[in-house]
C-alpha cells in the first residue's frame, strides 16, 4: 500500500538556489519536450537534451526523467479520456515550481531530523509525523507565496486485514452543507472561500491596479496568495478531522459517484453558479480523504451509481415518489407506507442501504 505525506522544508540560501535550478531545468526540459512533440519531431530523452544543453548535467537527473515521465502520462490521460484532461500546456514560470525525484537504495532519507535529497543534501524538515514504510518519490515544491513543501510518498506492507462491516453510514451530498447523513447529521460546512473573498477581492483590486512591473506588485503578489494558502489550509484541516472521525465512527461509508465537473457547469440564477459551490465545498478532496483513511483500517466505501434514484425512494418500503424530483419538496410522507421523511435523511439512507448491498453482494 503506498501512502502520502507532506511536510514543509526550510531550506537555506544554496539550497534554494539548487532548488530554483532544478525548477527551471526541468519546466525547460518539459516545455522542450511539449513543442517537440507538437511539430511532431522525433521522441527525444532529456539524455539527448543534456548532449546539447551541457547545464541540465548539474541538476538531479531523476527530476528531469520525472518530467518527461509526466508528460508522457499527461498526453496518455488526454488519449483516453479527452473529456476530463486538457491538453497538455506548457509550464510557466508563473505556476506552482516543483520537481520530483525518486529514492535509490537509501539517495533520499531522513537523517538527524532533516531530509536528504539528491544533489542537494541534508534539508530542514518540520517533520509533525511519524514516516511509515519506505520512502518512494518525493516532490519539491515552491507555493507562489515563498513556502517550500516536500511530498513524500512511501510504500508499505499492509497487515490490515479487511473487516466485516457491521456499522454502515451513507452520505448524501449536499451543495451547501458538503453531506447530510443517513444519521441526520449536518456535515455544517463553514464557507471559507466565500468569507474570505471580500478580503481577497480587495487584494486583488490592488494587484490588478499595481504597476506591471513595479516592485509593489511581487509583494501584493505574495500577499494575495497568502490569503488563498489559508483558505486551502482551513478548508483540507476541516475536512481531515471530519473524514477521521467518520472513518472511526463506522465500518463502511457509502456515497454518490457524482460527476462533479459536469455538475459545476451547469448553471443556475442567483448570485452564485453550482460552480462556485462544488469547487468551495471540497467535496472531491473529502471523498479522496475517506477512501484511503478508509483502507488503511481495513474497511471500505462504496460508491453508489449516480443513477441510483436516491432521493425518490422511500427508505423504509421503496415506493417510488416521483415528486421529489423537484428541488424544493424538503419533507413528504409515503403514500405507501406512511413513513415521514426528511428529504436529505431519506436519501442518504438509501445511498447507505444500497452500498450495504454492494459491499455484501
Ligand atoms: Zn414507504
């Protein structure tokens, strides 16, 4: 099983200088490796690169295969499902700055607290958890606001073995509040991005007022994505201790497999889109959380076909109600059975009833 850490690093002048070179080598290796590929020219290796270009010799050569690695993958995605990849872009300067390398027989460790890398050697590391199994590939990155980050991942025996579940909870994915349960709880999901917006919108004003090249502009610049580090770092804190305890809550979680790029396109009236919405409330990045927290303790999510009629199903005798189908019907009654629902309660049980009867079958 493999398994991700991140941990921030504070490396000292030459180190960063190392660090900016690599950066540049390889968005120049990739970029280089992108139009050669566009004019439809013979496959080159950052080897034969380096025959040419004498200066890329001096950085980590796993970053540069590393880069040529996911070029390939970004061209392999966009082959097999031009729908959801983009085309493959060239990197700016101007983009989050980062390489990864891999561990060779011990190149990459962690030694006297501090991290090693290659060609760069022993870094400051804020290591705020324990490493387990061994270390795979790291990733070195340069946030817009000055932060070095180090993302490591491990690989590791797995001795969990699965459990058989007998506590099951559904999810029922909800706009405003990220989830309302099979339980009746309100994941209550605080509006991060939203309130900080005013605050970002002000700096953002001054930036786009800022002299093009004015030395006022790199420090608004830094500001501003100071502002949206926060928000991103609030926001993936919540959900973390939200997934954590509902992972230890229960033995199986179920929940809708929702195609949330297309539901972010699509628009409704009001001050705000669905777009704004989906992309604030994180729902994406929680289902990632509790699918691998989930395995890690043996136990499993299942996700239930987008199809499924959750919210038109009663929960206790499976008529079907057709009137749900409008929005705005919260509560109704079963003319069946005469069972009162909550409509979000109703659903989310129904999700957890069907991923029980996945996860059993
Ligand atoms: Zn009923």
């Amino acid at each position: 099983m493999n398994r991700g850490y991140k941990f921030r690093i504070y490396p000292d002048a030459e180190q960063r200088g190392i660090f900016a070179k690599t950066f540049g080598c390889v968005r120049f290796v990739y970029n280089r490796m992108l139009s050669d590929k566009l004019e439809k020219k013979k496959s080159v290796t950052p080897a034969q690169y380096k025959e040419k270009f004498e200066w890329l010799r001096e950085v980590d050569s796993l970053a540069l295969c590393n880069a040529q690695m996911n070029l390939k993958r970004a061209f392999e995605n966009r082959r097999k499902n031009p729908k959801h990849f983009g085309k493959p872009r060239f990197k700016s300067k101007k983009s989050n700055q980062s390489y990864s390398t891999n561990n060779q027989k011990g190149t990459v460790r962690i030694e006297d607290g501090k991290i090693r890398l290659p060609k760069v050697g022993l870094v400051k590391i804020k290591l705020h958890r324990q490493i387990i199994g061994t270390i795979k590939t790291v990733t070195i990155t340069k946030t817009p606001s000055d932060k070095y980050y180090v993302s490591i991942l491990t690989e590791y025996e797995n001795q969990v073995l699965p459990i058989v579940p007998k506590k099951f909870v559904g999810l029922d994915y909800s706009m405003v509040e990220l989830f309302v349960s099979s339980e009746g709880e309100r994941a209550d999901y605080p509006k991060y991005y939203r309130r900080a917006q005013k605050r970002l919108r002000r700096v953002q004003k001054k930036f786009s007022r800022s002299k093009k090249f004015g030395s006022n502009r790199e420090k608004i610049r830094v500001v501003l994505s100071r502002v949206y580090e926060k928000v991103t770092n609030r926001r993936k804190d919540f959900l973390h201790k939200l997934s954590t305890r509902l992972v230890n809550e229960n033995d199986a979680i179920s929940i809708e497999d929702l195609d949330l790029k297309a539901m972010a396109k699509h628009k409704c009236g009001g001050r705000f889109s669905f777009g704004k919405s989906i992309s604030d409330n994180g729902w994406g990045i929680f289902t990632r959380m509790l699918e691998y927290k989930l395995k890690w303790q043996g136990k499993s999510l299942a996700k239930v076909d987008k199809w499924y009629p959750s919210s038109q199903l009663c929960s206790k005798c499976d008529y079907q109600n057709t009137d749900t189908k409008n929005l705005s019907v919260r509560e109704w009654t079963c003319p069946k059975c005469g069972a009162k629902h909550d409509r979000d309660v109703n659903a989310a049980t129904n999700i957890k009833n069907e991923g029980a009867r996945i996860i059993c079958a």
